[in-house]
C-alpha cells in the first residue's frame, strides 16, 4: 500500500523541521570549532563560517603551551571525582537510612531536609558561612557546600524505599550484620541508579561556575568553567599566551584561542555525552514521575 | 513480630543513626547556619563583630532598598526576562517533541534527540562563549551571514532590547530540546488503540496530534506551565551574568547579579542580604500558592 500525497507531504514537513532544529544546535558548536582552527588574518577577514580558512593548530599550540589550561582541566576532574565521592557517601548514607520506615524521627528529618528545598539563607549569608569556616580560596568551598542535593536525595531514597525487603530479610536469617547487608545487598542491587545520581553531581560540578567566582581567589584553584569565563569574557588568565601570541601589545586575545578555549573546555563533556545522554534521561524521568 | 516492628529500638537502629551522623551535620552546618545569617539583613552588620554581635537596626535596610531607583530596575528586569521565557520559550519543547514524535524513522529519530540534547549539557559558560563568537558584530557568524544577504549588521550583546531578544533566544537554544524529554515520555504513554480507531474514522496526521496527542498532554503541560510560574520572580545567576556586559546593565541587571554586585563587589553585605531575602520570601510565596493550585488541578504538585 503506497502512502498518500499529503501524508508525505507530512513526512517530509516533519523531517525538514527536525533538521532545522538539529543545524541550529549544531551550527555554533561547528562555527567556534572552524575559528578555533582558522588563522587570525581569516578572521579579520570575517571569512570563517563553517569550515576552518587557512588552518592552523597555533591556537591550540598556544593553549598547551599555557600550562595552566591542561593544570585546570585537571584539577578539575580531582576536584570533581573527590565532590562526587563525598555527595555519594552522604547522600547514599541518608537515602538509605531514611528509606526504613521503622525508623524512629525520620519523618521530622525528611521535613527539615524538604524546607531546605524552599527556602534558604541566600548567597551573602552563604558566603559568610564559608568564610568562617575558613574555606574561602580552597577547593573545600567547592567540594562540600553542595555534597547532598535534596532532589537526588528524594530520588535514591525512594529507590531504596522500592527494594523488596525479602533480599535485607534473607541477608539477616543469613547472619549478615547492618554493615554487610548495605555493602553487600542494597548498593549492588542499586547500580544503575547510583550510576545515574553520581552522574548528575559529576556534571553539576564540572559545569559548576557561580560558587567558583564568589569562593575562590587563586588562580591556581580555578576550576575550568572560571578560568575559561576569565579568558572568554575578560581576556585574561592565560599569561603565556598574552605575552607572546597577541603581539602588538593587544590587551586583547585573539578570537581563535578564545574560540580554541572554548573548545578545550567542552571536549570532556562531549567525550562522554553519549553514555551521559541516556543516564541523565533516565534520571530525569524517575525525579520527574516522582517529584 | 509485627509489635517489635513499632518499639522504638537504638540498639537495632544505632547503624541507622550513624548513617544519619554527616548528613544531618550537614544539612545544620550548610543549609540551617546560612538561615541565621539572614539576619543581617535587619542588623547594623559590622563584618569584624561577625552576625551575632552586631547591633540590631530594624528595617533600614529595605527603607533603604526600597528608595532606590536601581532596585525596581532590577525587579522589573527579573519579571521581564522570566516572564518572556515563559511567554515565548515555552512553547517551543512542546512543539519540538510533537515534531520528534511523528518523525517516522527510528534511527533519524534517535540522531535527532541526541543532538537536540546536547546544548542541555554545555555549561553556561561554554554557551556564552559560543553566543559571543557566532553573534560579535563584525566577525560573527550571524552577521556574516546577514551581511552576505546585504542586510544590516546586529548587534546583539550590546543594544538593550536586543540584548533581551538575544537572552531569550539563547535560553531556547539551550533548554527547548531537553525540555522534550518528559513530553515524549507522556506521549510513550498514550494508548496506541486510540491512534488505530482515529486512523478507521480517517482522521487525518494533523487531525490526530491536535485531537489525540495535544489532549493527552495537557496534565503535564498545564503542570510544568504552573511550576514555571511558580518560578517568576527567581532567575538563575550564570545566564544572565554571563550573557550580560555594562552596556546592557540597565536591562541585563536581575536581583542574582545585582546581589552579587552589592554584596560581594561592594562589600554592602546586609543591603544584598535584605534583597535576597525579599526575593526569596515573594519566591517562596508565589511558589506555595502555584502548587497548591497545581494541586487542587488534581496533578501531583512537587515534592509531595
């Protein structure tokens, strides 16, 4: 049976829009990556669009000659892997516990976490806090501040409240003891999920930028989204680079190592999109049915 | 058996208890300590007596606040760009997984998804390097296109309503594609039966998304629409901080960044403090009353 005229006249309207909506996404990523690899003079020359004019790889020369853009991307990722451990620790360790309905004051705890969801002190009081704390400039500010996520909280706590008990039940006729059975039991029965909530706090971290400019001073401390900013928006920190690749005395840095930047600081995120991309619509699923 | 169940037992529970240690030494330390520092906001805060040694002095703060011309500015800012992404950016996920939805091949259907998603992962930074590099004046990808078809050049970061126009665009690039996910999982939901019998009646494709799909929707649309205005008088920080530049100040400034100014570049610690406080107490407000009506509308507001 053929189709009819105006249903593939539907077909092909409903294929021309979704390849729009693709171009647009993809075109600016595709144009910064063209000036990143394009020479200065073609610039200039306002002639670079989609394919890189007179290539050339100085920007990036440049940026790995800059020993603090590789240091950054680094410590970001230390940074990022320490806060996703302790975010785990906690937030596994308080889903868990408060999951047994047995447990005597646990409906007070949920509330005191759930109002924290509403209401909070505000970014001065915040920083005050951080402050006397004496975590100011340090990578504590950024590493302990945001360790339990009350939405992720709701989502691992409900999962584990969804376990069958037979399994902990069977575990305890066994001889296993609290510890055993958490370890043993309920973490490798809860992989998928744990996979998908460390995911969230990995890419809210790398991706974090706000608490980095209020907290943190040093530019040795800078994580990867603030130095990047400092490049993009201000045209600084990268010393190498402005003392010898502007030449002329510009104060400004040229568009292609911008735009190389730019790039450098996306590669993680798009190395691992793919395998990010499903977890994230999974989990977003699940806090959304159950938020 | 089922007694012991309801006895309160520490010698069975101390496991649990000690899981509980951190996190609420936590959720005290981060999230209540801060809740008593916003008692700056009515104390005459002297940054070397620390919060709780300095003087009280009532509501001079927001007396002060509120005979600012700036601080209505930045107010009206805030409602302006939420309001407008509300308005304008709101449709578009819609539209988009309606699109999705009736894309015929599989494979292209899935390429279209991931990329669409994509922008969803790229931080704000990221994305405010791209929007000044495809939208610059002069060597712009935009603009070398517009000028290619001997139109005028844009400009688009640095001319306020522009800027604005600009803002909202780029909030739609960056959230419309992921925003289709919990529609297209609503519309996984829908009873393919109801398809079949439209498609016997003879209804047409068009027919069946405006009488069967759009429909079927309308719970989450009316939902995420409630929880979205429930959300106007709070705005992100990085977006507009890092979209924005002085040029633009006189519509880019929202309370986020106007608190930031004040407080941390101006070191007025208790004036931001009390402008923070009124957004989140009319934010907590406003937020209350839309889920209460999300949940009188008989949907599930958020969080229980």
């Amino acid at each position: 049976m053929t189709r009819s005229l105006p249903d593939r006249l539907f077909d092909a309207t409903v294929a021309f829009i979704a390849t729009v909506a693709v171009l647009l996404c993809v075109v600016p990523i595709l144009n910064v990556v063209a000036v990143s690899l394009s020479s200065n003079s073609a610039l200039l020359g306002s002639k670079v669009t989609l394919w890189p004019v007179e290539f050339t790889l100085q920007s990036y020369a440049a940026l790995w000659s800059d020993k603090s853009m590789i240091w950054s991307l680094v410590y970001t990722s230390g940074m990022t892997l320490l806060h996703t451990g302790v975010a785990m620790a906690l937030s596994v360790f308080a889903a868990y516990a408060l999951s047994k309905k047995r447990l005597r004051g646990r409906t007070a705890l949920m509330t005191m976490i759930v109002v924290t969801m509403y209401f909070g002190g505000g970014l001065i009081p915040d920083y005050l806090l951080i402050r006397d704390l004496k975590m100011l400039d340090t990578v504590w500010a950024l590493v302990l501040p945001g360790a339990i996520s009350v939405f992720n909280l709701i989502v691992l706590k409900s999962f584990f409240t969804n376990l069958p008990d037979s399994f902990e039940e069977s575990a305890v006729m066994d001889g296993a003891n609290d510890v055993q059975i958490l370890l043993r039991i309920v973490l490798p029965l809860s992989l998928p999920i744990l996979a998908t909530i460390s995911l969230f706090y990995a890419v809210s971290r790398w991706n974090g930028f706000m608490d980095a400019l209020f907290y943190i001073n040093s530019p040795a401390l800078y994580p990867i989204q603030l130095k990047l900013y400092q490049i993009v928006v201000n045209s600084t920190a990268l010393d190498v680079v402005v003392n010898e690749g502007a030449g002329g005395g510009s104060m400004n840095l040229p568009e292609s190592i911008k735009a190389a930047a730019v790039v450098f600081a996306s590669v993680p995120i798009i190395l691992v999109y793919p395998w990010l991309q499903k977890h994230f619509v999974k989990g977003t699923l699940i806090g959304g049915i159950k938020g | 058996m089922p007694k012991t169940k309801a006895r309160f037992s520490f010698r069975r529970d101390a496991f649990l208890y000690l899981l509980l240690l951190l996190p609420v030494v936590y959720f005290v330390l981060f999230r209540y300590v801060p809740m008593y520092g916003v008692t700056i906001a009515f104390k005459d805060f002297n940054i070397f007596s620390g919060i709780w040694a300095s003087d009280w002095n009532g509501w001079a703060q927001f007396q002060e606040i509120f005979s600012t011309r700036e601080f209505y500015q930045v107010v009206r800012n805030t409602l302006v760009l939420n309001v407008l992404d509300l308005v304008v950016g709101f449709p578009f996920p819609l539209f988009l997984a309606l699109v999705i939805n009736e894309v015929r091949s599989r494979r292209y259907k899935k390429t279209v998804q991931t990329l669409i998603y994509l922008p969803h992962f790229l931080s704000w930074v990221i994305v405010g390097g791209l929007v000044l590099q495809v939208l610059a004046p002069d060597k712009g990808l935009v603009n070398i296109v517009l000028k290619s078809l001997g139109m005028a050049q844009i400009d688009f970061l640095t001319n306020g309503p522009h800027w604005v126009a600009t803002y909202v665009a780029v909030g739609i690039w960056q959230s419309a594609g992921w925003g289709t996910i919990l529609f297209l999982a609503a519309m996984t939901g829908i009873s393919p039966e109801l398809y079949e019998a439209a498609e016997v009646d003879g209804a047409s494709r068009w027919q069946r998304i405006w009488k069967i799909t759009v429909p079927s929707l309308t719970p989450v649309i009316v939902l995420l629409f409630v929880l979205q205005v429930g959300r106007l008088t709070s705005i992100s920080f990085d977006r507009p901080f890092i979209l924005g530049n002085p040029l633009v100040n006189d519509y880019a400034q929202v309370i986020s960044t106007y608190v930031y100014d004040v407080g941390l570049k101006s070191m007025r610690f208790n004036i931001a403090t009390a402008v923070g406080l009124f957004q989140s107490l009319v934010g907590l407000v406003l937020l209350l009353l839309t889920n209460w009506m999300a949940e009188r509308n008989g949907q599930e507001g958020i969080y229980k």
